[in-house]
C-alpha cells in the first residue's frame, strides 16, 4: 500500500468549499494539471468521469463518496492497483481541508512512485486554487 496524507485551513466555509468540489468538470478550469476532463451526468455517489492529465494518460474514476458539505470521494482502477482520493471538509474554527490518497493492490507501490508522488506533491498548489476558485465565488 502507498499512502499520503494533506492537510490545510482557510476562513471559508465547508459549504463555499464544496461549490468548488462538487463540480468536478469544472476542475480543469483550475487545475493547470489537468488537461480534459468529462463527466458522466450530474457528480454524485457512483458517477463516473475521465480524467487526462497533463503529459499523462485518460484515467477513468468513479465517485464513490459524495456527502455534501463534507465528504468527496473517488477511486480510479489502474492494472493491479486501485487508487482512492478522499477530500473531507471538516468545520472548526477553520475549516480544515483533508485530503488522503490510498493506493492499494500488488502494483501500489510502483504506482504510488508514477503517479500517486506527483498527485501528492501537487496537492499544495492545487488545494491553493480550489480555495481561491471557492472565494471568487463569494459576495464581495
């Protein structure tokens, strides 16, 4: 197994968060990293979409977590290893933005070296633009 862990706190709230979450075909508007991005209907638990990084090859995930305000999670299948992200919105003082990324199966930790290290050390930039993109959505 091959795992990371992210965490970071913002003012914002879980629900301004999630505006920006839960639209995941909007995600290419604000991850440089990604390069297309197709959803199967509306995100919900066991929605699918495709997802094609940037120098990368399409990925196929599906949704397999989707609590409003709090919890969005999603698997993608890779030969011989299943990668999950997990995003949980955890209200306090701050709201705390917690991110895990498992790679389980007999390849993880070859995967975990080809893709689930760049996913990793693109969190800190990338949850930098999911929370600039959820406060441009605010009331001035």
């Amino acid at each position: 197994m091959w795992t990371h862990h992210y965490q970071q706190q913002t003012d914002l709230s879980p629900e301004a968060l999630w505006s920006v979450l839960a639209d995941v075909s909007g995600w290419a508007e604000i991850d440089e990293n990604i390069e297309t991005i197709s959803v199967d209907g509306v995100p919900a638990k066991n929605s699918t979409f495709m997802l094609k990084p940037k120098g990368g090859p399409r990925l196929h995930f599906q949704i397999c977590d989707f609590e409003p305000p709090v919890t969005y999670a999603d698997i993608c299948e890779m030969p011989f290893a299943t990668m999950k992200t997990t995003h949980r919105l955890i209200k306090g003082d701050a709201t705390t933005i917690d991110i895990q990324i498992v790679i389980e199966g007999m390849f993880a930790p070859i995967w975990g070296v080809l893709v689930g290290r760049k996913h990793a050390n693109g969190l800190p930039a990338q949850t930098q633009r999911f929370i600039a993109a959820a406060r441009s959505l605010q009331p001035n």
